[in-house]
C-alpha cells in the first residue's frame, strides 16, 4: 500500500502540477493522473504479488456490473435527491417552485457529468483506491480502519486540486492548508461511505466508483447552484454524506458490510 500512496502522490501531483505552472487543461490531465498514479500502479503491484490470476481478479471486481438494480440506484441518485430533499430546510419553501421549474437538469447536466466523471476519473481512482487498496489492508485492519488511513491519503492526494484558477501566492497556498481542516474529515466520511457500498455489492469496483462520481456530479457548480441560492448549495452533497457514512458505521457497528466468510460473489441483501 505504502507503494501505492507514494505513486497517487507523484502521478497525481504531477499532472495536476502541468495545469498549475503550464496551463494544461484540467479534465484530461486528472485522467492522466488516475490513471498513471493508480490504476496502473494497482495493476503492476498486483502483477508483481499475485501475477495473472491476480490482475484478473482485479479487474473483474473493477467492471462487476452484475449487481442488484437498486443499488445502482443507490450510487447514482442518493446524493443529488439527499441534496434536494435537504434544500428547503436550509433554503426555504422557496426552493420548491426553482426545483420544480428545472428539474430537467438532472437528465440535461447532472447524469451527463456522472458519465464523464465516471469514464474519466473514478473508475481509474476507485481501481486504486477501493480496489486493490481498501480490499487488501481491510482483510487484516478491518473496513472501517483501512477506510480511515486511506481518507487522509485521499485527502492529501487532493490537495494541489484546490488550487486549481487561483493565483499561486503563498496566501493562497496556507488557504488551501487551512481548508483541509474541512476536507479531511470529509473525505473519511466519503471513503467510508465508498467502503460500505463496495463491501454490499460483492466488491463491485464499479457501483464505489459511481457513487463517487455522483458526488463529485452533486458538487458542480453547473448543478446544485442553478438549484438552490447561496453557498449552501455546495454543503448539501457534504451532508448528505457525513448522515449516509455515519448511519452505515452505526448499523453496521464499524464493520461496512465487510464479511471475509461471504464469497466476494455473493449477491448484497442487506445494509450491514
């Protein structure tokens, strides 16, 4: 794993390091970085341990489509209709007729971007991450555990993103430094919310990597904005998150649905 992290930081970092100080565009240079600082890394370390029948195994939990429907309910839908559901409470009745007058944007920028994101980035990301990481040190450490560590390794993996259109100054940078003491935390919420569904679906690398991409689709500004007014917007998804992961880990008393009885192939019947 230690290999791993060292490689998301490089691969990562560097691509991300070509849009700050060249002006590479931003989406293909995040695909060259998931896919160059994880997945590959995950395949090639995966070749070197466990050899073929290793890289197969990986990628078939990688593409497992075979899941229930509703859970591809689950990861698709789960944050954008948290996010509106909790809109009034903390936007006013209001919000209703807006919504009501634009829903179209779930099908016109929301599902689209879910797509983009999926294929782009998180497929790459999740291989890495829930795949062959959070899959391996969670036989020994446990789910919720290895969920944890691999959330600060997430968080600091992300950290040059956040400077992304703004002017490297060192204000700027201490800025960014002080924004981890929300992101983090958040970024174990989100992990442990990504763990649960990949332990439930019978380690699909897929459905994690969905949810992951509905959040970040949850998150555009060309989304919840055009939705609800005001910064809130862009807490919604956070909080739908931070109630979603702490109800898994309490119903399933910090285990995130990981069984190492069940066969990997079992199919997901229950929220623990």
């Amino acid at each position: 794993m230690v290999t791993l992290v060292l490689c998301a930081h490089l691969g990562l970092w560097g691509a991300i390091a070509t849009v700050l100080f060249l002006g590479a565009p931003p989406r293909p240079m995040s695909t060259v970085g998931a896919i160059l600082g994880l997945a590959v890394p995950a395949l090639a370390i995966t070749a070197a341990l466990e050899g073929k029948a290793g890289v197969r195994d990986l990628l078939g939990r990688s593409l497992r489509w075979r899941v229930s429907w509703p859970w591809y309910l689950f990861a698709v839908l789960t944050v954008p209709l948290g996010s509106l559901l909790l809109a009034p409470l903390f936007a006013g009745p209001a919000v209703l007729q807006v919504l009501g007058e634009n829903w179209a944007l779930i099908f016109t920028v929301f599902l689209p971007q879910v797509l983009i994101n999926l294929v782009t980035v998180q497929i790459f990301e999740e291989l890495g991450w829930t795949g062959f990481a959070q899959h391996r040190v969670q036989r020994v450490h446990g789910a919720l555990k290895t969920s944890l560590l691999l959330g600060m390794v997430f968080a600091t993996v992300h950290f040059p993103m956040y400077l992304i259109g703004m002017p490297l100054t060192p204000q700027s940078v201490l800025g960014v430094v002080a924004l981890q003491v929300i992101v983090i935390p958040l970024a174990l919420f989100i992990r442990v919310l990504l763990t649960w569904t990949y332990n439930r679906t019978g380690f699909s690398v897929l459905l994690a990597a969905i949810l992951h991409a509905s959040f970040n689709a949850a998150s555009d500004a060309d989304f919840l904005p055009e939705l609800v007014p005001g910064p809130v917007a862009m807490m919604l998804p956070l909080a739908v998150v931070v109630v979603l992961a702490v109800t898994v880990m309490v119903h399933s008393k910090g285990r995130l649905g990981n069984h190492p009885e069940r066969q990997p192939a079992q199919s997901p019947s229950g929220p623990d």
